[in-house]
C-alpha cells in the first residue's frame, strides 16, 4: 500500500498558521513524523490559508524538502500552484489532481511527462461526480487513454474514484469499491488506484473506524495508494494485516511491528 | 516467428554477506567469500543478476564422528585433528570450511569452551578460507561454548551457528559483540524463518549478518518441503520483504549421509548398485537440487560428491 501522508493541508489551523507566518516548524515536524510512520509520499496542500496559492505552495516544497526523505504529493485546485511547485521538486512527485476535464488534461498530462511525475485522474468530468461505477469507469478510460496518448507509464496514472462521506453520500460507497475493481481491467498493464480515504468519514462520529473499514474493503478491491492519516496507528495496523490476508506480506509473529517500523528503516 | 523472452521485474533483492576478514580488515583470511545479491530466480541470468556463485563448505568435527566408513576413508589421516582435516578439506576444495563442535556434547567428550575455542583458533591457522563454526546443538552447552569462540576469534568475521526461535539471544550478542555473523534456524516454517530473523534484528543485529537456514531434507526425505519454503524466501526477498533477504545457507552433507539409500550395503539391495557410489551421487543430487532452490552456501562431506557439484555450479553460472 502506498501511503500519501495527508497532514501537512492548510486545513489544519497549526499548517494554515505557519503558511501565514512562515514558520517552517510544524511543516518539518509532520514532514518528519508521517515519513517515520510510513508515509511514502507527503501530500502539500496550501488550503485556504492565503489568497498566493502559487507562493505558498513554492515555500511549502522548499520547506518540506529540507527534510524530506521521500517524494512529495503538490496537492491544489490551482493549475499555476502545481506548475510552480513540480519545476522545485527534487523527486518526481505525485499531482493530485487532475479531472477527466481534456483542458485541464493537456496542460497537466504533458507537465507531468517533463518531470516523470505521477498523476491522481479523478473520475469527475465537468459535468461532476458520477452516481455509479460504470460511468466513474468511463472517465477513468478517458484518463487512461490520455495517459497512453501522452506517453505516460500507466504506473505513473493513479485513477481515483472520489470516495465520499459515508453519512452524506452513502450509496456512492459501493460504487466506489466496483470502481476499483474495475480500473485493473482497462489497460495492461493497469493503471493504479488511489483514494482520498479521510472524505469517506467527514463529520462521521468514529471517523477511524469508517477510515480503517473503508481502507481494508479497498485493499480487497485491489487499492493501490491512499491519501490517509499515516500517523493513526491503528490504521498502519490494518493495512498490515490486510496485505497478510491478501497473502502480499508473509506472515510472521511481529508483522505488524514490522510494518508500523518500515518508515524508520527507509 | 520470433519469440519474446516474458521477463519479470522484481523490485529488490537478495543480500549479500562477506565471509572471513583478510590481515587488512582485522583478520588472518587469505581471502573473503562473498555470497548472495541475486535480483531474479536461481541462475535465471537472462532476467537479472546472479552476482555470486554459490559456495560448497566441506564439513569438519572436533571429534571422530560416526560416520560411514566409506565417506570416513577419506579423512583417514586427519579426523582426530581438526586442522589437518581442514587442510584436507581445502585440498579437496573447500571454499570455506565448516567446523562442528561436536565434542562440546557432555554425552560426546564434554570438552571445555576453552578448549574449543583453541580449535576454532588452530583451525583458523592451518587453512586461509573463511569458517563457519557451529557448536554440538546442546543449548545449554553452546551458549557458553559459542561466545568463547566468537572472543577468541574475534575480527575473523565467523559465520555461527545455531540460532533458533527459542535460543537466539546468546549467540546473537555474542556474534554482535565481536563481529561475526549468524545462522538463523527455522524448521522448514516460512513464518518462523520471517519470525526468527526479525526477532535476532530487534537486538541490533544487522540483516545483512545473517544467513537462513531453512532446514533441509535430503533427496526422498523431504528435500521438495525445503525447496518450496527456499522458492517462497527467494520471491520475498525479490519482491521486497527485507526480512526474508537473506543468503541462504543448506546442511546437505549431515542430511544425504543419514538416508538410508547412502549407506544400505549392495548385499542388502542387490539393485541398488555399489553404495560407494550411490552414496556420493545421494549426496550430490541432494546438494544440486538445493543449488537450484537457491541455496548460497552448501556443507558437503564427501571429496567427489564435492567435485561433482563444484563442476555443477560452474555450469549453472555459465551465461
């Protein structure tokens, strides 16, 4: 399971407050302390923290790459914020995101090919989320034909379904799961999968227990990657025995030491 | 029509450990030997590398072991003195030698850790080849005999043995103290062997210092047990479980020389041919077959089953 660690977002108030004041503290305390949990990616989102999305993005790379051992994820609605941030990277990073909008494809596609950086394709279209997983497959064949057209490896196209809050959009959940049942099949070799797991419990009461419940039901799908809390404990433990029952690990009495241990051993 | 060769792409490796510690690197070898590295499937070399080719250990003992008079006769003049019969070994081919420390035993000689030690240390100064060093497989009795090995041989960089799941932590300090490497026991249990190796690299010892025994079974005893564990280990090591990238070392020569097929006189199966013969080629095709799984390092016992194999070898590394 690929990990993308999903705090450093100026939706938290200690990120937006440290964008605000450049304090680059809290940027490299959870730089560090997701990387050690695991994190195979650090996801940067400015969030509404200021108005200069493409400044703020330019100093959060620069921040998080001074302590970054592992690639970073330019996390932003802003076309201009994603440019600026791939030409600072020093591996080549994951864009999140990109929709199955073809003006939006033709200015990331060929951007993202430069650098050989890897792409999140939303199954969202302009005119929005689909209600089911036929049509969400429909314009993830749209991304992957693109993918293909532009010359982008299909290991570097992340196709993902949009999962969304389970207490708002619940009938969405399965349509989700088929969806990433369902990319495997498009190309060979397949394209990967990710999900943004935390909006599947926004507002939800237990949000953990949604997030680990939604994550196993995934890797059982096939998921691939997933923008999640690479810190919650109990999460890490989950994917570890889920990649035991999918028989990806081989079992051993302290697998899951192992596992919660393999940011430290990078 | 032209066929495509389909070749996988594995994301890691097999490690790879260095044996023995020349004068430089605060030894006495003449020479190190370095084992493991593969990133693809036994001798697949059209896939990826096979750095290493593996290695034969000839087996010796501290005492006059029980063994057939047929394999015996060719230690004739030197069981009795270790480091003569290393010296043997070598001419025989040896690339590293192996030494039991079977007197240890209380029920075989009782002999001291000291004294031991003194043989390991002889040893070490009649042969130039690295050396792996295991005690008589009486706990108790090895954990104080081993870590007067590893003092006494410090900066020799040892291969040592045995560890096992519930006696590991006294030769797995004494191995980091003094800088030597262990082999870590599991019986022919895949989860065990993950288990183990995790379990010795919690004390600090570095995965790239120890080597995996699987246990073996030889040719009609289970040797297809040990080589589906040894494939699995392999494709986990290639696939990226670091717990599982370890070198992979295979006691053939104790294993083949126990079948009943290597020591059965022709008198009792009159068609089974000569035994001298049919034991050197138990032996041999024990040893091939575990070369095939994967095995790194072989013990061996018998000079010609050796020969047989090392020309083996030479031929499974040939690109």
């Amino acid at each position: 399971m690929i990990v993308v660690g999903e705090r450093i977002n100026g939706m938290f108030k200690d990120i937006r407050k440290a964008i605000q004041t450049l304090d680059k503290g809290p940027v490299h305390d959870w730089a560090i302390k997701q990387q050690e949990a695991g994190a195979d990616y650090l996801d940067l989102n400015v969030g509404p923290a200021t108005e200069d999305k493409v400044g703020a993005m330019i100093w959060l790379v620069e921040t998080a790459q001074e302590v970054a051992k592992v690639p970073l994820c330019l996390d932003s609605a802003s076309l201009d914020a994603i440019e600026a941030g791939l030409k600072l990277c020093k591996r080549p990073p994951l864009i999140n995101s990109c929709p199955a909008d073809q003006a939006k494809i033709d200015r990331i596609f060929p951007a993202a090919k430069e650098v050989g950086a890897s792409i999140i394709g939303l199954c969202m279209s302009p005119a929005g989320i689909p209600k089911n997983a036929e049509n969400r497959v429909a314009l993830a064949m749209e991304l992957v034909a693109n993918a293909d057209a532009y010359g982008i490896p299909m290991e570097n196209l992340f196709i993902d379904p949009l999962v969304l809050p389970v207490n708002v959009a619940q009938e969405h959940a399965p349509e989700v799961l088929e969806t990433v049942r369902q990319v495997k099949f498009l190309s060979d070799p397949a394209p990967k999968t990710i999900v943004g797991l935390s909006n599947g419990s926004q507002k939800a009461l237990d949000r953990p227990l949604i997030d680990r419940t939604y994550l196993s039901m995934l890797m059982a799908c096939g998921l691939d990657a997933a923008i999640a809390n690479a810190c919650d404990e109990d999460l890490m433990t989950t994917v570890a025995t889920a990649r035991i029952i999918l028989n990806k690990d081989i079992y051993a009495d302290s697998y899951v030491k192992v596992y919660l241990n393999r940011g430290r051993n990078k | 029509m032209p066929v495509e060769i389909v070749k996988e792409r594995y994301s890691s490796k097999v490690g790879t450990i260095t044996l023995g510690a020349t004068k430089e690197q605060g030894g006495t070898r003449t020479h190190t030997v370095t084992v493991g590295g593969d990133s693809t499937l036994p001798f697949l070399h059209f896939e990826g590398e096979v750095p290493n080719p593996p290695v034969v250990a000839i087996e010796i003992c501290d005492r006059v072991p029980e063994w057939n008079p047929s394999l015996l006769e060719h230690y004739r003049d030197v069981v009795g003195d270790p480091a003569a019969w290393a010296q043997k070994a070598v001419e025989y081919g040896a690339d590293l030698i192996f030494l039991r420390l079977s007197s240890a035993d209380p029920e075989l000689g009782d002999s001291s850790p000291e004294k031991c030690a003194d043989t390991v240390k002889k040893v070490l100064g009649a042969v130039g080849v690295p050396l792996i060093v295991v005690g008589s497989g009486v706990d108790d009795k090895d954990n104080i005999v081993l870590p007067a090995v590893a003092e006494a041989a410090a900066g020799e960089n040892l291969l040592m043995g045995i560890a096992e799941q519930d006696n590991y932590k006294t030769l797995t300090a004494a191995c980091m103290v003094h800088k030597h490497n262990i082999i870590a026991l599991s019986p022919i249990d895949i989860n065990i062997c993950k288990q183990l190796n995790i379990l010795i690299n919690e004390m600090n010892m570095p995965l790239d210092r120890i080597v995996i025994d699987p246990s073996v079974g030889a040719l009609g005893y289970g040797i297809e047990y040990t080589y589906s564990i040894m494939e699995r280990i392999r494709l986990g090591a290639l696939q990226g479980d670091r717990m599982l990238a370890m070198p992979v070392i295979c006691g053939i020569g104790y294993e083949a020389w126990r079948a009943k097929e290597a020591n059965a006189p022709v008198s009792d199966f009159p068609g089974w041919g000569d035994q001298k013969d049919r034991s050197i080629l138990w032996e041999a095709v024990t040893a091939s077959g575990f070369i095939q799984a994967g095995g790194h390092i072989i013990i061996m016992r018998h000079p010609e089953a050796v020969k047989l194999v090392k020309n083996n070898i030479k031929q499974l590394m040939a690109k």
